[in-house]
C-alpha cells in the first residue's frame, strides 16, 4: 500500500517538504494552523493580516521573569510570510535551495521582481504543485496517534482523526516539542536545548523622515546590528548571534507548552549585549529617544538591557532546538523508535544558526527530504 503523508505545518519547513513529496506524486495532506493567501509585500502589513500569526504564544525570556508574547508567523510559508526575508550567503548553508536571493553583500534578500516572497509562494504556488497536495487550512493539530510504535495520525483539536502512516511535524520549534510530549513520546532530549538570538530595541524619532520598510544589516562577530523603520521611528536592534544559554519547553498542568529560553545565563553574554548598546548609546547621542538608556554607564545600560530582554516583546523570533539531531531526531528527522513519525523544522538544529534561521530551515528540508528518496524513506 501507498504511503500516506500527513504534514503538521505549512510554515518554513512544511512547504518545502509537502511540495518534495508532491512533486513524486506521494499523498500528501498539509495541515495549517493558519490561512492561505498570498504572501503581502509590506512587511508591516503582513504581520496584521488575521492568521498571518500565531495568537496567545508566551514566553519566559530569562529566568525568573515574567510571560512575554512572542511573535511568530502562521498561515502558509510561517515566518517567511511576515518577516523581511533575509538571507545569509555566508558559512555552509548556502547550497541549493529554490529561493530566488537578490541584493549585494552578506545579508541579501528573498525577493522576486523586487517584491518579497514567502516560501510557500515559491515551492507551492509558483511551482503548481499546490494543487497536487490536499490543504487544510485553519486545522489545528493536538497530537500524534500512535500505537504498536507506529504512527497511525493525527488527532485536530475538535477531536477529528486523520489517519496516515507517515506524520511529518514541521510545526516549529516552540509547537514540534511540546506536541510530542503531548502525544506520549518519551525520548531524551525532548523540550531541551531551546535557543534564541537575544536582542533589543533602541528606538528613535525618524526626524530624518528615513522610508519606511528600510533595513539595513551590519555584522561584527556574534553581534548583528539592524536598523529598520517602523511608522515614525527609527530602531537600531542589535542581537546576539552565537548565544551560548539553553532553554527548555515542558507542559502545564492544563497541558499547554511552557516555554522557558532562559537567555543570557552567562556573563559573557550579557557583556557582548551591553558593550554593543554602550557605543550605540553614545552613537546616537543626537537622536531624540523614545526607549533607549538614559546613561551610557555599564551599570544602567546593563540594568536597561536585561529589562528589555525579560520583558519587551523580542524583535528577533529565531527559536530553535527542542527535538535536536542526534537526540531525539536521527539524521533522517526520525523521532526516537516511534515508525514513521519525523520531526523537519528548526527545533532539529543542536544549535541556533549564527544567521536568521529562514534558509537554514529551508535547506534542512531539502537535505532530509534528499536523504529520504536515497534511503527509499519516500517513494511514489
């Protein structure tokens, strides 16, 4: 008998995974927690289309500190439908992909004709292969069913049961581990190693009426520096992108995730962050501030980037591990001794990524999706 795929997320990692198969004629069927839709240009403008984001996701930054919203995207194509799009062309994950990457230096840009493009849109849409898929927008997933050791589908949130031999969770790394954990899967590993790039936000007057949807990206060692235009201000968003702390997702009593990043542990960390907002303090002396340290002494910015941290909504959305490579996932995404039940997105990285987590995750599927049509994993 045909296998019979069933893919838990239309984000990043779903929509490249669901159109590999499709393009093999496997039967595929998309779950989305989100809508459809083409992805809009505007950055800005994307993230309030409704379902273009995941509602009610908080997050303990550090700990001890209080449960902050955290932005991600939902809908097709996930975060690539509302974040700027970037692409790192530098380090080992520049290898092949789909992705039309346009612009000049390190950080260039996912666009097509100038307009930005979402990952859905380019293995999905453009390709034709949407149609050959069965998606199902606006279905929540609960669990994974499984029996015997073996997968047998999923379960909606309304109690609905789709049956399939083969479940694909690519529903990211705050959502991936603590399903599992919901669906009884017990491995080592689980819900560890959750990551993110620390940053925060000093925020100016754009008194030099600077246009909007403006990003410029500069790199100095583990730090990234941002400058973007949002309405009538001007942020300067530097961020940690080699963070050494390790958090955790488990579940709540009411069986919820609880998401704990646990950022900034280490001092060395905290004193790269402090460093960075100390000279962009004194750099940007002449702006008028909206939030931005009052005093460029180590003790008040240190004390002002700590609060940012734990209790600012986070510009940077780069979650990552919580069903690592090598622990609880093989090579192949396979989870544990559970048959066909895999994990593709970016709660498989061991590490963050040093670079916005997008490509990455793209080529993570196309490299598992490879593996899977070599070991005869996926046949048509």
């Amino acid at each position: 008998m045909a296998d019979r795929w069933v893919i838990v997320g239309g984000g990043v990692a779903g929509s490249v995974v669901a159109a590999r198969l499709a393009a093999i004629g496997a039967e595929v069927i998309l779950l989305e927690h989100g809508v459809g839709g083409v992805t809009p240009n505007d950055l800005h403008e994307a993230a309030q289309v409704p379902g273009r984001t995941m509602p009610a996701i908080r997050v303990q930054r550090v700990a001890d500190g209080p449960y902050v919203p955290y932005t991600l995207g939902s809908g097709l194509g996930g975060g690539s439908s509302i974040n700027p799009g970037f692409a790192s062309i530098a380090g080992p994950f520049h290898r092949s992909h789909q992705l039309p990457i346009e612009g000049q230096g390190r950080q260039q840009r996912v666009l097509s004709d100038g307009s930005r493009i979402s990952v859905s849109d380019v293995y999905l849409r453009d390709s034709g292969l949407i149609d050959s898929i069965d998606l199902r927008t606006e279905a929540t997933v609960d669990r994974v069913m499984c029996e015997g050791g073996q997968t047998q589908g999923v379960e909606l949130n309304g109690g609905e049961a789709i049956m399939a031999n083969r479940v694909v969770l690519c529903a990211g790394a705050l959502t991936s581990p603590a399903m599992l954990i919901r669906s009884g899967v017990v491995t080592a590993g689980l819900g560890r190693r959750l990551q993110d790039h620390p940053s925060v936000a000093l925020r100016y007057r754009n008194t030099e009426h600077r246009p909007a949807g403006t990003f410029e990206v500069e790199r100095s060692g583990a730090i990234q520096i941002l400058t973007t235009v949002v309405g009538d201000e001007i942020w300067v968003v530097p961020a940690l992108m080699r963070p050494l702390s390790l958090g955790v997702i488990e579940l709540d009593e009411n069986g919820s995730a609880d998401i704990r990043f646990q950022l900034c542990q280490h001092d060395h960390e905290r004193a790269l962050l402090i460093d960075v907002v100390s000279r962009l303090v004194a750099e940007h002396a002449d702006r008028e501030a909206i939030d931005s340290p009052a005093v460029s002494d180590v003790e008040g910015v240190g004390d002002w980037v700590m609060h940012q941290i734990a209790s600012a909504t986070p510009v940077y959305s780069h979650a990552t591990g919580g069903c690592s490579m090598g622990s609880v996932t093989d090579r192949c995404g396979r989870v544990g001794d559970v048959g066909g039940l895999f994990v593709v997105d970016s709660s498989v990285f061991p590490a963050v990524p040093s670079v916005n987590p997008m490509v990455p995750t793209v080529q993570l599927a196309e490299s598992i999706t490879d593996r899977w049509l070599a070991e005869g994993l996926a046949a048509n």
